[in-house]
C-alpha cells in the first residue's frame, strides 16, 4: 500500500474572469521511502497539486478528487482540526523562498519550538533539547546560539536548512519539498539536495520533490512525474524516462538538458505553457509539438497504461507498439 | 536597542528649539496688543501703555526678546501668566492630568475596540461584519466631532439623562491633595459613588475624542492584517498545523502591529489636537480649554510655554512609540 495515494485530482481557481483549471485530473502515488520528482515548466500546476494536498490553498480554490489519501487517512473528508493533526506532524512541506517563509517578527528557535510543542507536546526543556539536536541534523553551526538568530540575520541558505529542520521536527513520513533550490547560490543548491537525500535515507520518509531541473531529478529522484499545463503527461523511473520519454513533451525537456544536447544551440521549448484564456482544445501540447496533427488539435489523448508511462500522447515515441489512430 | 535609542534622543534637541521658536512666534503673529488685551474695556493712558511695554519687555528686539526666553525655558523657567501671574509651568502642572486622563482614555478605548475590529473585519474578509465595520469606520473618520458631540449629549444626557453633560465629577466630591487624575483621586479617597461618578463624566468625552483614531486604527489593523496573511510566512505557519486563531492572533498580527504602531504614535497628535476641541464641548478643565483662553487673552507666556510643553509630551510619545516600534520589530532591534 503506498504512502500517498492521489486519484483525479483537480484544482480550479475562480477568477474575476473566470474559472480556471490549474491541476486537471492528476492521478499520484508515494511509497514509503521513495523519492518522487515533479517536473515541468513553470505554470504547470506543480505546486498547487501539492499545496491541495496539504489544505494550503486560498479559499478562491475548489479542489475535488476521487481519492486523497496519505498513510491511511482520507484527506479528502476531514474535518480542518483533523488535518492539523498530520499536516507539520507526518506531512511536511518546504519551500521555494526561504527568506520569506519564516516570520520576521520570531526567532528561528521559537518557530521551530512552536511545532514541537503543537504535535509532540514536549515541555520546554525537551524542546530546547531536540531543536539544538535538529539544527545538528540540518548542519547548522554553533546550533545553540543560532536558536535565537531572527530569519534576516541568517543566509538564505540557513533558512532553508532552517526550514528543513522545521519539516522534520516531528519525523514526517512524507516531505514536500517546493523547489527548496531555486532561490539559492549553485552551491549552496547541491548541499541542500544532498541534505534532503542522506535525511531520507537516514529516516526512511518518502520525499516529493518539486522542480524544473531535469539535471536534479536524474541525481535524486526514483521516480519522475511530468506535469503539463495541470496535467500528468508521463510518469516513469528515472532510469527509464531519460533513456527512452514516451512523451513528446518530456522528449523535449530531456533534449533541453546541456548534457544531451547533440547540437551547439541548446533546443529550448518554443511556445509557452498555455493560460486561463490561451487552451487549446484536444492535446494541450499541440500548439508547441512537433509531431502534432489535425488529430491532436482536436480530440484530447486520454493517459496510456503503465507499460507506457500513463503518457497522455496519440503518438507515443521510443515504442515497438502499434498504435491506432 | 540603547544605541538606537540614543540616535533617537539626539534628534530631539534640534526638535526642541524649533518648537520653542515656533511657538514663541505664533503669538506674536496673531494680530493684538497683550497689553490692551490686559486693560479690557477701560483703556489706558499711553504713558502707562509704554510704561508696561517696557516692563514686560516688549520693547526689546524681537532677538532679545527670544533669547531672554530661550535662556528662561533651558532654566526650566517658562515665566508667569499675564492674567493670574502664577508660574505658566505650575499652571499647566495643574491641568495636565486632566488632559492626560482623558486623552489615555480615548486611546485605550481606541485601541481596545479598533485592534480586534481590525482583526475580525480582515479574518472575515468581504463578508457582511467587514463591509458594516467599515463603513461604519468611514462614517466616523469623516464626521464633524462637534456635531457627534452634541448627537451624543442630546442622546445620553438629554433624553437617556445617562451621563452628565460637563464637567470631571459631581460637585458633592471633594478630593484635599489630589493628584489631579479624577479616577485615582476617587479610589484613593475611598467615598462611596465617587469612581462611578467620575467614570460617568468621562464616558462620553472618552468617545467623542477617541472616536477618529478608532476609526483611522481600525482601518490600519484591518488593511496590515491583510497584507500579512497573505504572506508566505503565514502558509509557513499553517503548513505547521496551526490553528487559525493562533496564526491570526500570533503569527499574523505580530507583524500587523508594525504599521500600526506607527499609527497609533501619529494619531497622538491629532488627539491633543481634538482634546481642545472636546475639551470645550465639555467644559472639561484641561490644557485644551486653557490654551483657547489664553490665545484669547493674549496670554504670551500661557501660549508659548503651553504649546512647548505639549510639544515636548508629543516628542516623549513619539519617543515612546519608537522603541516600542523596536521592540515589535527586530529588524531594527538587533541593528
Ligand atoms: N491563488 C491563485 N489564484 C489563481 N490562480 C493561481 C493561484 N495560484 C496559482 N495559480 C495559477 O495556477 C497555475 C499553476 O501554478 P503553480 O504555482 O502550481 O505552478 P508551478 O508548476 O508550481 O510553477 P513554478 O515552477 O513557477 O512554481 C498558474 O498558472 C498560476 O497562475
Ligand atoms: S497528442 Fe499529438 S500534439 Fe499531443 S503530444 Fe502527442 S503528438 Fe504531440
Ligand atoms: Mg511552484
């Protein structure tokens, strides 16, 4: 049985123009352990997906699913007291911006203090005790003195830690992670990454992490799940995905990578992802493949089995099977 | 935190011979002879005319006359009233708690009901209890305060018969050394009914001066709570698994008060400014109604020394308000 467990997932924002579909019938699942890349460009409904998930959406966002499940509990149909029972306890989150994630007005100690206390009701000592453990953990020096430190006197990349030390307080089963990269220097980037990797190897959780570095996910992740415009477009093993994308889409991500790149110029993706007021009907990829026919513009490509990464394509690539159109 | 309070405190010196200069010219710019003003409606011959112009000193060149009381005011001498030739600063001594009392009322009142206002109004966003709060908000920021004044007497001390219409305490209380601060001089002197009648004089002054910065508080509280919830510290804080009362009550209005502290400190000035105003409505014997009467009698000193002094307590708020402002804030706490 798996951890995470996301069936038809959709999120729709009422705007003042309107409705607009960010997640469309996404299907997801999370093992014990594992660790599940989220990729693709940026408007792809990555973060909304999960921030669904996790009940952090503003009230201007309808979400319904058939199933929402997380360590056998159904998210789906729970009141909001039941949920800040698990939220920050067994599910975590990071994410993309750690300077302004934390609470200018607290110190980083008493924010981190503050959930030790909601879930595990640990007296003062004990806090203190296991905050100072945690900043160890995170590698955070001199942890004792840095307890009392107010986010704007820490580095962007100590917030983070910061932050992840705030995420793995209660050791979560499941951590998503938000682009926790994106607004840090290179090398600070590549410490992060190898924080969040040797923890979950250290303490078994599973690990969701967001990004649109292809280079990233191939170094991490077990698995890839490619998001398109609110849709799942392919979801495989790494492995598997970077030696033969079933999508035309991930095909094109995968040529963007520097490494693979047969020609000088870099193939970049023309086109952008499409909007509240720019959808195409049929395939949603259509305007910006190469592959794309009359067929594609109209009539919109239901997911693929397993055996071809639940690609949502007429014309899948990389594959000896006949298909009818 | 002391060197910021230290940088603070040096402004201050600068501040304070503007202000003593300021007030010292506005007097003289009001059209008048003091010492007509002084004479009445007897007149007086124009030997005795120079003879006291001379005594008084204002002969002298406007410099002179500046500096003698520049070097008066460093001395801690603010001269004597014309009219009762009692020191100006014993004078104002006398009547400040009044003012005082009155004027921590109104903003404790502001405070107490403008914060969570804001708070409920900004939580509740667009629903029916924010667009009547505020409305009802905009309705008393604009609102002539002597026309509220006077709704609210005719209402409560006309046809209610609630509350009296002047004055600090019924005239069958007597206090020997009081302290000039009606509610405490009514507790201390332990006579039965005393507070209630104090507290009865001060309700509707209370909210006839605090009513704008309830207003102008409210509406802060409200638009700072929503430009706080709407930051990523907040999703930070509900990813932990916080109830919402507490990340309203906590996480969010914490760095609410930052904007509104400094409202808080502002609206102090308008307050001295409006306490002449209720002041008068109300006969309440403070600096307010003692100024106006001054300015009418070409009270030099009264004027000068009194709108120093109350410059010097807006200073001291303003001061107060800084390190408190420090204190809430830790980004400039720990500069
Ligand atoms: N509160 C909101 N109201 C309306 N639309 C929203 C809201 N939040 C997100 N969206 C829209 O939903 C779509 C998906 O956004 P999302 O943040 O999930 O993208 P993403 O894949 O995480 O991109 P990025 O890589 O930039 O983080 C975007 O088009 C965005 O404009
Ligand atoms: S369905 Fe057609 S347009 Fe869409 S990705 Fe496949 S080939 Fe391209
Ligand atoms: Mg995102």
């Amino acid at each position: 049985m798996s951890l995470l467990r996301i069936r038809n997932l959709s999120v729709e924002f009422s705007t003042s123009t309107g409705m607009f579909r960010a997640v469309d019938s996404v299907d997801q699942d999370v093992a014990n352990g594992e660790i599940l890349a989220i990729v693709g460009e940026s408007g792809s409904g990555k973060s909304v997906s999960m921030l669904a998930l996790m009940g952090l959406l503003p009230w201007t966002a309808k979400v319904t699913a058939d199933e929402l499940s997380f360590d056998g509990h159904d998210l789906l149909n729970m009141s909001g007291r039941e949920r800040r029972r698990i939220i920050g306890k067994d599910l975590a989150m990071i994410f993309q911006e750690p300077m302004s994630s934390l609470n200018p007005c607290f110190t980083v100690g008493w924010q981190i203090k503050e959930a030790l206390r909601k879930h595990l009701g640990m007296d003062r000592a004990a806090r203190h005790k296991r905050a100072i453990e945690l900043f160890e953990q995170v590698g955070i020096p001199a942890p004792e003195k840095r307890l009392s430190s107010f986010p704007h006197q820490l580095s962007g990349g100590m917030n983070q830690r910061v932050m992840i030390a705030m995420a793995i307080a209660c050791k979560p089963k499941l951590l998503i992670a938000d682009e926790p990269t994106t607004a840090l220097d290179v090398t600070i980037q590549a410490q992060i990454l190898d924080l969040l990797t040797s923890l979950r190897e250290d303490s078994g959780m599973g690990l969701v992490l967001i990004t649109h570095d292809m280079g990233v996910v191939a170094e991490t992740a077990h698995r890839v799940s490619v998001q398109y415009a609110g849709q799942k477009i392919e979801e495989r093993p790494v492995r598997d995905l970077f030696r033969a994308p079933h999508h035309p889409y991930s095909d094109a991500l995968l040529r963007a990578l520097p490494e693979r790149a047969t020609e000088k110029r870099l193939p970049t993706i023309p086109g952008v992802v499409p909007g509240q007021f720019d959808r195409p009907a049929g395939c949603l990829f259509s305007p910006r493949c190469q592959f794309a026919n009359d067929h594609c513009r109209t009539v919109s490509p239901a997911p693929f089995g397993a055996d071809l990464g639940y690609a949502r394509c007429h014309y899948p690539l990389n594959t000896d099977r006949r298909i009818a159109s | 935190m002391l060197k910021y309070f230290a940088s603070r405190l040096l402004t201050f010196i600068p501040t304070f011979i503007g202000v003593t200069l300021i007030s010292f010219a506005f007097i003289r710019l009001l059209p008048g002879d003091p010492i007509i003003v002084m004479a009445g409606e007897r007149g007086m011959s124009p030997e005795r005319h120079a003879e006291l112009t001379a005594q008084y000193g204002f002969d002298q060149p406007m410099y002179v006359q500046f500096w003698n009381y520049l070097t008066g005011v460093v001395q801690g001498d603010l001269g004597n009233s014309f009219v009762t030739k009692r020191p100006v600063w014993d004078e104002f001594f006398a009547l400040f708690p009044a003012t005082l009392e009155l004027s921590l009322c109104a903003m404790i009142f502001a405070v107490a009901l403008g914060l969570p206002a804001g708070v409920i109004a900004a939580v509740n966003r667009g629903k029916f209890f924010d667009r009547a709060l505020m409305s009802t908000a905009l309705i008393g920021y604009s609102m002539p305060i002597f026309w509220w004044a006077l709704l609210l007497i005719i209402v409560f001390s006309g046809i209610l018969q609630w509350t009296p219409v002047s004055g600090r305490i019924d005239l069958v209380y007597y206090f020997p050394n009081a302290s000039g601060f009606m509610i405490y001089d009514a507790i201390m002197s332990g006579q039965s009914g005393a507070l209630w009648s104090a507290i009865r004089h001060l309700i509707l002054p209370t909210i006839v001066l605090g009513t704008i910065p309830l207003a102008v508080i409210a509406r802060q509280t409200r638009s700072a709570m929503l430009e706080v919830l709407g930051e990523d510290y907040i999703r930070t804080a509900r990813a932990k698994g916080m109830s919402p009362s507490r990340i309203n009550a906590v996480h969010a209005l914490r760095n609410a008060l930052i904007p509104v502290i400094t409202v808080i400190g502002l609206s102090v000035g308008t307050l001295l400014a409006g306490a002449i105003l209720t002041e008068t409505i109300f006969s309440w014997p403070g600096i307010g109604k003692w100024m106006v009467d001054s300015i009418f009698r070409r009270d030099y000193p009264v004027v000068q020394g009194g709108l120093l002094l109350i410059a010097v307590m807006v200073m001291i708020v303003n001061l107060t308000v800084d390190v408190l402002y420090g204190i809430i804030n830790p980004k400039i706490r720990k500069r």
